[in-house]
C-alpha cells in the first residue's frame, strides 16, 4: 500500500471524535495516509480551547498488516495503553469492515474487542501485572500497599496505596469515602510519586458492596478525567485480589458504569457503552 506523507506547514485533514462515558478521543486513521503531528500538534489537538479531548489516538497499520493503535496523553506523551479508547477503535473499525470481533495490537499487548450491541463493547485489556520491576516500582516492594500517605479534606491522613500495571502504571487508594477526597489536588502529586519512574494514574476508590466500586481518577500525562478504562480495570482487579469484591464488579464513575469481569487466567474484561462516531475535520 502506497503512504501519501504530509509534512507541510498548514494540515488539514479528517478525523472522528467518540467517547466512552466522557472520556474523549480524536482519532486518526494513518492506514492509507501518514499524518505527521509535532508533539505541540498533539497537544493543540487535545486542547480543549481547540477539539479537545483526554487521549489522541493513531490507527495504524504493522508489518503483518494488521491494525496497531498508539495512543497519546493530551500532553503529548505516548501511553501504553487506553481501555475506553480501544473499545471505541474496535466500534469503528467494525462499521468499516462489518465484523462484531475486533482484535487490535496496542504496545501492551494484542486486544480483542466483541461488539455486544449498537453501542455497548467489551474489550480483553489482557492479564494484569503486581510485580514491582513490570509496575515499575524504583525497588522491590509490597505492590499490595505501598504505604503512601494522602489526606482528605479535614487533613485525615490515609495510608495505602496498591500498585498495579494494566498496560500503564496505576495505584488505587480504597478509602471509606472518596468524596471526602480533593482528585484534583491529590492526583498531580501521587502522578509524580518518587516510587514510579515512569508516573502512575491515580485512583480514590470507595467499595460500596461486593459488586460495586465508586471511584475519582486522576490520569497520568491527561489529569482529571470524567471516566478510565484502564483505571476501572486496576481498580477492579486490586479489590478483587485483595478479597474486597468479586469477579464481577461494576466501577462507578461521575458519567456512568463500566463492568469489569476477572476471567479465570486473571485477564481482565471490561464492558461498558461508547458513543457515536463523529466524523470532523482538523486544521493545523
């Protein structure tokens, strides 16, 4: 397949826009023509005084000739993986090649997609990790509680903290109200933690019951998101092996629900609705 290279000083070009409960994406297909956005491009893009959206992704092709995504955080830095923008891929690439089975090469792994109905996916992020050199944590620890201290809004101090990779770096705090908890002021702090070289999302969790979970994420290289896929995913796999809840688990977010299933392997998948695929254009 011939690539067409753009690389002037004014783009123009299409894209498509969708969201998985709120947490946006502008997305790019690179397949038959190269885009080529400087990391300001990128974070232009993701503004919200501009498109805006939390992640931008690329869809492209790999040697096999197979659809690999990349993902980019709205400071322009590459992450490793993105739950809901995945699912929201696989509903576009299944209206293009008429398939209800979706699988797509991400840097974490090869992800398979099942679209459920019209607009709900379900997606396999794959198995999680706990060690603390695949985290990666700076020195061997308990990644069951790293014993990092946050304070609520009455200047409570809380000690916890689990570390859990799902493709990108994650610590969730179970707390007895995350209400009680600033995100905001919280988040960009523990992203930075000395303990993760590479920076971390950060969850505030609350468990309701044994199949419900409440949560506030703060997103590595994005900030305050109104939902995460990758963070439901950790979130529902630190209660699960931690004995706090089930297999099956729903994760709460401000916007809605994602339902997270922990196969018996441990792979984790998660469920939940994306939106509509609007199709915009980009001038650069």
């Amino acid at each position: 397949m011939s690539t067409n290279k753009i690389n002037i000083k004014y783009m123009e070009f299409n894209a498509f826009k969708m969201d998985g409960l709120g947490n946006d994406f502008v997305i790019i297909d690179q397949r038959v023509k190269t885009i080529n956005l400087s990391k300001e491009n990128i974070v232009k893009i993701c503004s919200r005084d501009f498109i805006g959206c939390d992640q931008l992704i690329y869809i492209n092709k790999n040697k096999d000739n197979k659809d690999k995504l990349i993902f980019y955080n709205s400071d322009g830095s590459i992450s490793g993986a993105c739950g809901n923008g995945t699912r929201c891929v696989a509903k576009l690439l299944s209206k293009e090649y008429g398939k209800e089975e979706i699988n797509l090469e991400t840097s974490s792994g090869n992800l398979h997609s099942l679209i459920l109905k019209e607009n709900l996916v379900e997606t396999n992020i794959g198995i999680p990790s706990i060690e603390w050199d695949k985290i990666p944590l700076i020195k061997e620890m308990n990644t069951k509680n790293l014993n990092v201290t946050i304070n609520d809004i009455n200047g409570e101090k809380f000690s916890g903290g689990i570390a859990i990779n799902v493709g990108n770096p994650h610590i969730i705090f179970f707390v007895e109200n995350n209400e009680n908890y600033e995100i905001e002021n919280i988040g960009p702090a523990i992203e930075q933690h000395e303990y993760f070289p590479e920076k971390c999302n950060v969850t505030i969790a609350t468990i309701k019951n044994e199949n419900l979970i409440s949560v506030k994420v703060w997103e590595r290289g994005a900030g305050l998101t109104k939902a995460c896929g990758t963070a439901a995913c950790a979130t529902a796999y630190a209660g699960f092996i931690t004995k706090k809840v089930s297999n099956n688990v729903d994760i709460k977010f401000s916007t809605g629900i994602l339902s997270i299933r922990i196969g018996d392997d441990n792979s984790i998948l998660m469920k939940g609705p994306v939106s509509s695929i609007e199709e915009i254009k980009i001038k650069l």
